[in-house]
C-alpha cells in the first residue's frame, strides 16, 4: 500500500508513474537518483521506493524503507525531512559525534535522502541495559529517558554513571555519554531526539542513536 503522503495526488498522476516506471519490480538506486533529479520529483521518487521497498515507518518529515539487509534509506518528505538530514549529516562527519550515531554511507547533495546503517531495537530491558553496563534492577525505558534529560539538562557525566551504572568504572556507558553530550554541545541536539526508541545497536554491538536531525535550528524553522 502506499504511503499516505503520497495519496495528495491524483489517481491519473499516480497510474501514469506506475506505468513509466514499471520496467522492473526492483529498487534500483541509481534510477532512483535518476528520478530525483528529474525536477527534484521527491514524488515521484517516493512512489518508486514506495513501490519497492519495505516501509520501516514514516514521520512528519521522512519515510524510513529497508534498502538490504544491513542499510535504510530515509526519504525526506518536505522541507523538514531535507532540513533533518543535513543535520544527520553534519553530525556523522563530525569526529567527535560520529560513533554514536548510525554510520551514513550515502545522501543526496541537496539531502533528499540519506542511506544509513539499518539499528537493530533492542529485543527487552536485559539486553538495552547490558549493552551500556546500566544497574539490571531498574526498568530501561524510563530509566534511559531520565538519564538523557538530565545530560540534557548538563548533569556531570561521573554523576549519571554513578547513578545509573552497575559499576563505577563503566567505560562504555562513560564513552557513550561523552559522545551524546559532545553532541548537544557542537550540533544543538534536542531532547526531543533524545528517547529510549530512538536508540538501537549496530551489527557490532555499538549502542547509537538512529534518529538525531532534530536541533535547535530545524525546531526554531519548521516547529515553532
């Protein structure tokens, strides 16, 4: 089925789309770019992947589809979805941010899209909690969320590691707190990004954060 943002246009419209680009049933991304460009048709675009590719979900600004089995392709939707991007991008290629996010293998130069390394969810509390070394009696989502509004809030790093670690010398759950905090420092990072379901690990093991394109700018732009 299609995505609902795509049913604004017309049934003419849309058959005409589906006839055009019927020459194969498979996702091909360099015709996907091929479209894109026509115009900046992110409609047409959108329809092709649409088409093609399982919808992971869909927000106000992008549409998340599985590319393969190890990478995402997040679509922007408006202007909001292309102001989110950027900011993803900017944040990967900082040094100081990029291991705690989803590593980004692709995007469009005018940041239509962005492909991405495919997080996995967290299967239940034992397996989030033991991915950061974060105290087993206490429930993650809740937990998770508290300790993050309180980086946001400048809480002192040693502190949340003593109030939300198994042990006092946890350098992974240290490391990931550093570089979420270097975050919000250099990239404006809102607490609003900054919640349990937003987070995952990679094939890897490495705990990061999947959806971060909501900063200062793109909320005093788009939100307000």
């Amino acid at each position: 089925m299609l995505n609902e943002r795509y049913k604004k246009r017309n049934d003419n419209d849309l058959n005409a789309i589906r006839q055009n680009d019927r020459v194969s049933d498979r996702f091909n991304l360099d015709a996907f770019k091929k479209i894109l460009s026509s115009n900046d048709d992110t409609y047409r675009a959108g329809v092709y992947a649409d088409q093609r590719l399982k919808l992971l979900g869909t927000g106000s600004s992008r549409s998340a589809y599985m590319l393969t089995s190890k990478k995402v392709i997040k679509i922007a939707i408006n202007v909001k979805g292309i102001a989110q991007n950027e900011v993803e991008v900017d944040v990967f290629t900082d040094p100081e941010t990029k291991r705690v996010v989803a590593r980004i293998f692709d995007y469009d130069a005018k940041y239509k899209f962005i492909i991405s390394e495919l997080v996995h969810e967290f299967s239940d509390d034992d397996e989030a909690k033991k991915a950061l070394g974060m105290k087993q009696k206490i429930g993650w989502y809740a937990t998770f969320n508290r300790m993050m509004y309180l980086l946001c809030k400048e809480a002192n790093i040693d502190d949340l590691i003593y109030q939300f670690s198994e042990n006092e010398k946890n350098t992974k759950l240290e490391n990931f707190l550093i570089g979420m905090s270097t975050m919000i420092d250099n990239h404006d990072l809102r607490d609003g990004d900054m919640i349990y379901n937003h987070f995952g690990r990679t094939s890897d093991g490495h705990v990061v954060i999947l959806d971060y394109g909501y900063n200062d700018d793109v909320y005093e732009k788009y939100y307000m």
